[in-house]
C-alpha cells in the first residue's frame, strides 16, 4: 500500500547512507548502454514482459519514458500495467500464476519474503556487474536472507516533515531552529495561535500514519529497537511501544482531528494549500504540487529529536525497483539483460527526464540542481540508518490487516493505547508461522 | 357423456406421450443431461467443491503460497483466535447484523409501498419507476466513488452545510458512529429500487380478476393489497426475503470504496477480502471467516425456505 510515485526527486546518489563507505567506484555512467546484456543472444528486439504497479499517470509517463529508452537499446518491452493497489492485492497469486519476467517490486522484507519462498529469480550474477554503480547499502537491501541479490534499486524517497517556506516565513519560525522536541512543539504552538492546522495527518487508507510511527519509533526508542520490533525479536506490549505512543499524543493538540476522513494526498492539500503548516509525509508528498512556484516553495526537515540518545541518526527512505519472477527463467538472458538495462544511468536518465524530481539509486547520476532533491539527499546523508517503512520491515499480514488499523484506532481513541498495544502483541503471537 | 368422450379420445392420444415421460428416450436422456446434468456438475465443481475446500482451509495456516505440503493443521485455533483477539470480527459481526435489521425494516417496505403506489398507473409512473431503478444500474463500485464526492469532508453535503475545514466540518465518513448511517443510506437507496422491481413485476402477474372481486365486495385499495394481493405474492416475498438477507451479508463494495471497510465501516465480507488477498496471505483466518459467513446466509435462508416450501406443499 505504501506509495510508490517517483516524485521525489532527484538526485544524487550517494545515498543510502549506511552504505557510504567504499562503495562508490566509478563507473562509466551507462557502460552498458549497447544493451549489454547477459549474454543475451543478442538477437534483434530482445523480448521481455515487464509487470508494473505504476498506474498513476505521473508514474505510467516514467515507465513510457523509460520503456522508449529501452527499445532504443534493442529491447522489446511488453509493459503490463495494472492498478497500483489491484497489483498489491494480487500479488501473491500473480507470482505464482504465469507472471511477467520482471516486475515493480519494494526493497527490504518485501523483497526478501517472495525470495524466500522461491517465487523470485536470483540476479546475483546481474549484481556482479552493476554493483559498482550502487553503493553498498543498495546491495544489502537488493539482499535475500541466503546472501544473494533479488532486486534491482531504482528510485527512492524519504520520510520527513514537508513545508512550504512562505508559510513558516510568515509565521516567523525558521524551520533550521526546530531541532528538538520542544522547539517542535513550540513552532506547532505559533502555528495555531495565526489559524493554521499545524500538522496535517490523513490516515484514511490506514497505511499513510505508519510513517509517522516509524519516526515516532525511532526517534524515541532507535532504530535498533524498531527493527527488533518489526523483526518480532521485540514486542508491542514493550513499555517503550507505549513511549511512543505517549509521545505521539503530545502532538494530537496539533494536528487535524479528522485524520481518518483524511487520505495522504488531501492532507497534503492543506499544507499546499497553506491551511496546514507541515506534513509528515514522503517526498511524494511533491507530486501534488502542479505549479511550479509552489513546488519550489516546497522543502523538508528531519523529524526532530525526542531522545537525545538517538539524535535524528535514523529515517524511514524506502527504495522501489525490480524483481525478476520465477516465471523469467524461461527467458532468463532477456530477462537479466533488462535487469541490467534498468540499473543503468539510461534507465534513469528517461525517467529523469520526465519525472525531474525523482531520487535515483545508482551512484552515477549527477547531483540535482533542485534544492528540494538536495535536501532529501542530504537528509539520508546524515542520516545513520536507514529503515524502509512499516509495512516494508515488518510481515505483511501483520502489516496491512493488523497494525493498519491498530494506529486508526490510536487516532481515534489515544486513550487506548495501552489496550490497542496489548491487542498487537497478542495478535503478533497469533500468527502463523511465517 | 358427450364430455366423457371428449376426454377419452383426448386421453387415448395422450397416453403414448404419458408412457414415454416417465420411460425416457435417449434422446430425451441426453437433452436432460444436457440441461440439468451439465449445470449440476458446473455448480458442484466451481461452487460446492470450493465452498467445502474453503472449510476444510479454515482449519489450517496457509500463507497462500506453495502447494499442499505447505499448509499446516490448526484446529479450531483460527476460530477461537478470531473469537478472542480480533477486534474488528465484533465490529463486522454488528455492522452486518445492523445492515441486515436496516435492510429489512427500511428499503424493503419502501420498495413494497413504491410498487403498490407505481402499480396504481399514477401519472408519469414509469418515470418513477425509471428514477427508483436507476441506482441500480450503476454497480456498487460507482455508487461508491459518487457519494464519496458528495459526503467527504469538502463534498457537496459540507458545502452546503457551508462548512468545509478540515477542523469543523462534519467528518461523514470518519466518525465510526455517523459512517454506517450514511452508508446504510446509500445502500438503501440502492435496495429500494431493487425490491420495487421485484414487487412490480409480481404484481403486474396478479390476476386482474382478484383485484375485481375484491372491488365488488367493497375492499379498499389498500385492504385489497393487503389481504389479497400480498398473500398471493408469497413467490415474490421469498425471493425478495432471500435477496435482502443475502445482499445484507454479502455487502461489500460500497465500504471497500469508501475506506476499505475500516474504521466503523468493518464488514464480514472485507474482512474475508483483507485477510485472503494481499502478499501474505492468512488464508486459513480468512477462510474461517468465510465459512462463518457462509453458516450464517445459508442458515436461515435453509430454514425459511424449508418452512414456506413445506407449508406449500
């Protein structure tokens, strides 16, 4: 469910921070635009089914874009686009139905969970000669739990709290000012007294307030404990799931009572259309932004600090890419041909090209001149770790059925939150084995 | 006795035919194989064999992916966890309850007393009849999108209540006490029309003669209806007896548009959907489920339709 625009961005690559280390390496920006391939028989228009989820228009122009640049390198490229949450919703039978070579898929558990129920083809070999162009946090997110590479990382987006410039211009909060909890608190404060809704929230879809848990999470209790948490090696009925909660309420003063009439994108009409203040949102939160005076009114800063210990070292950055299903073995060199295709600077220069706010994952594409794109960049850069999103490190029927609506009943009812805590840990140990 | 012979040389060239019915041909062997074997074979296979797979995987956990091997026994263990841990079972269980009394004490009625004003011949009746049917045109889906336009928070209800912020405005939707109202609302200005086109078309199969036998004894419209017409309706009645309580448990679209069943709008059929389909599935849960949903349309609509065949008879 969690959205998958390309809005964001643009830019830079470095990214992925934990990774920062050696990764790097040169590599000439699309060395294999002669449509290299893996050993393809480089017959004329190498044949391979793409399934993808990008059915927003904005999203269907990429995918256009970057199917015409792959034609261009030899490819025939059968795109099958269906419903971004009719893709989600079917996923499982799709996978093992008669799917597509290659398909849209998320980095993190997502990933891991179809390779390890072999439903996914194993591209370590595509790895070994794109990994240069990735930094080393790409590789270990592209990682299934046997140590071989699954996905290919195309674009990502963070998490953080979006803002239009003028609005905290007017107000006389300067956002570089907000660092603590308390200095949050006090701009929500200023924000109130002129008539504006401090922080919009929409949680309609029951998927959109699991980003602001996962900061919440993180920034309260770390990162190490969020990902045990995700992982079931913690549990929900742990007093510092309550923490987090106690802290989240400290914020409802501030933030719209209606949140789940609200979905993503209506909140994020409030903050462009300056009713709101802030957003706590992904960088698509961009895509709404039609006007190019507004977008460039648009900017972000981390989600503040609430436990010194923890500083603002962790963010939720998921990352969107490819898989090849288990189907593609038939096809296995078209399909690895394209794997490569798509990890290319080509692949990411026709998006670019369309899409000029997007965030790249390979390490060669220069830098954005978009101060927007920048300050994501810059924002993963300092950041120490990196999360994908709830329902991307967690299962993902605890995820969607269980913790979903968990958090509406938070909103609703913050009172619960001891009960609501108490429900998710006895659910978690209900389910199944995975 | 000239009819006697009548009836004679009728029987003596009826009675080949007669023996034959109950001695079928081949040909007649095939035509019925072909009419009621072919059907009963579909049905068992795509509606029995499934519905009892589905009760057998109720007792299981089954994540949906893999074969046989990967399913695993768990005895009643889906069923008393959804008893006791899931929250929005209760919710779901009280909604479809609610949607079902709702159904049969509003739009079912109104769809009745439409059909008997309607079946009066009033002027531009069949435009009425047009405008009553009309939502039911439109599939659940659609209707969804469209009243979603005029109940969200800056929808067409808010503006003309003239109060469309975020803050204030009424939330429709949002508010788990208000949202059911509404969406009992919808579905029963979508039921209305149902049930009247049912009713009418009874109706219009209701002899005239009893009509104008009740006229000369001094019967009132509405006596007439009431004692003569509706009790020769029971046909009618069943069907639309059967179809309120099955469109009740079944409902599904119209919240899954709205906000995919959550928040006060928790249903049997969405919950079945949430827990079946998606990248992990709990088919086992979901299976559980569906077969209490299942128990419980089939059950009383068992039960009914035994007691009105059985009084038929």
């Amino acid at each position: 469910m969690s959205e998958q625009t390309l809005n964001g961005d643009v830019s830079r690559r470095s990214v992925l921070k934990g990774a920062a280390a050696g990764a790097g390496v040169v590599a000439a920006g699309g060395f294999l635009s002669a449509g290299a391939g893996a050993g393809a028989a480089s017959a004329a228009g190498k044949t391979v089914s793409v399934g993808s989820n990008q059915s927003d228009p904005a999203a269907r122009k990429s995918d256009t874009a970057w199917v015409a640049a792959a034609t261009k390198a030899g490819f025939d490229v059968k795109l099958n686009t269906v419903d971004h949450n009719t893709f989600q919703n079917q996923i499982n039978s799709y996978l093992q139905g008669t799917p597509d070579d290659v398909f849209t898929w998320f980095a993190g558990y997502r990933m891991q969970f179809f390779a390890s129920k072999g439903l996914s083809t194993d591209i370590s070999d595509v790895w070994s000669k794109i990994g240069k162009d990735f930094t080393k946090g790409y590789k270990t997110a592209s990682t299934g739990l046997d140590g071989k590479q699954y996905f290919v990382p195309t674009t990502w987006y963070p998490w953080a709290v979006m803002y239009r410039k003028s609005v905290f211009k007017a107000a006389g909060v300067d956002p570089a000012s907000i660092v603590t909890w308390a200095d949050f608190i006090n701009a929500c404060k200023v924000f109130k007294s002129k008539g504006l809704t401090p922080v919009a929230l929409g949680d309609k879809g029951g998927w959109e307030a699991m980003g602001t848990f996962d900061l919440f999470n993180m920034r309260t209790n770390g990162y190490k404990f969020h990902v045990d948490l995700m992982g079931g090696r913690a549990s929900w009925g742990d007093a510092r799931v309550q923490k987090t909660f106690t802290n989240w309420q400290s914020m409802f003063p501030y933030q719209n009572s209606n949140t789940l009439d609200l979905e993503w994108s209506d909140a994020a009409q409030l903050v462009l259309q300056k009713k709101a203040a802030m957003q706590i949102m992904g960088a698509f939160h961009a895509s709404i932004y039609t006007d190019a005076a507004d977008l460039a009114d648009l900017a972000l800063f981390p989600f503040p600090e609430i436990n010194k210990a923890n500083r603002r070292n962790a963010v939720d950055a998921p990352i969107d890419g490819y898989m090849l299903s288990k189907g593609a073995s038939k096809n296995l060199a078209n399909a690895k041909a394209l794997a490569t295709f798509i990890a290319s600077t080509d692949y990411a220069n026709a998006v670019l090209s369309v899409a000029p706010t997007a965030l790249f994952a390979n390490s060669n594409m220069p830098a954005s001149d978009n101060a927007f794109v920048r300050q994501q960049v810059e924002l993963v850069k300092s950041s120490k770790y990196i999360a994908q999103f709830l329902d991307r490190d967690t299962r993902p029927d605890f995820a969607g059925p269980i913790v979903g609506p968990a958090i509406q009943s938070f909103l609703k009812n913050p009172s619960d939150k001891a009960k609501i805590a108490a429900n998710l840990a006895k659910q978690w140990d209900a389910l199944p084995p995975a | 006795m000239s009819s006697t012979g009548t009836e004679l040389t009728a029987a003596g060239a009826k009675a080949p035919r007669r023996r034959r019915r109950s001695n079928f041909t081949k040909k007649d062997r095939t035509v019925l194989f072909g009419l009621v074997g072919i059907p009963t074979i579909l049905h068992v296979l795509f509606v029995w064999i499934p519905a009892i797979l589905t009760v057998l995987l109720s007792f299981t956990f089954w994540n949906g992916i893999g074969g046989i091997k990967e399913i695993h026994w768990a005895g009643f263990q889906n069923y008393t966890q959804i008893f006791s841990l899931y929250e929005a079972f209760p919710k779901a269980l009280r909604n479809n309850a609610l949607w079902l009394g709702f159904f049969a004490l509003i739009p079912t009625p109104l769809g009745i007393l439409l059909a008997y004003f309607i079946d009066k011949n009033l002027k531009g009746s069949k435009f009425y009849q047009t405008a009553f049917y009309l939502p039911m045109v439109l599939s659940l889906a659609v209707t969804g999108i469209v009243w979603d336009y005029i109940f969200r928070t800056n929808g067409l209800v808010n503006s003309l209540m003239g109060d469309t912020s975020v803050e204030s405005a009424t939330s429709w939707f949002g508010d788990p006490n208000k949202n059911i109202w509404v969406v009992l609302g919808i579905a029963s200005w979508r039921h209305i029309g149902y049930v009247m086109l049912l009713y009418l078309a009874g109706m219009k199969a209701v002899d005239p003669s009893l009509h104008e036998a009740a006229g000369i004894d001094g019967a009132s419209d509405w006596y007439t209806f009431r004692k003569v017409v509706f009790p020769s309706l029971r046909p009618v009645n069943v069907i639309i007896i059967v179809v309120t309580v099955i469109d009740s448990l079944r409902a599904f679209d119209l919240v899954f548009i709205i906000n995919r069943g959550r928040n006060g709008l928790e249903l049997l059929g969405v919950l079945v959907y949430e827990n079946i389909f998606g990248e992990s599935s709990r088919i086992g849960w979901g299976a559980a489920l569906a077969t209490m949903l299942f128990l419980m349309s089939i059950i009383p609509i068992m039960v009914y339709l035994y007691q009105t065949f059985k009084a038929e008879e």
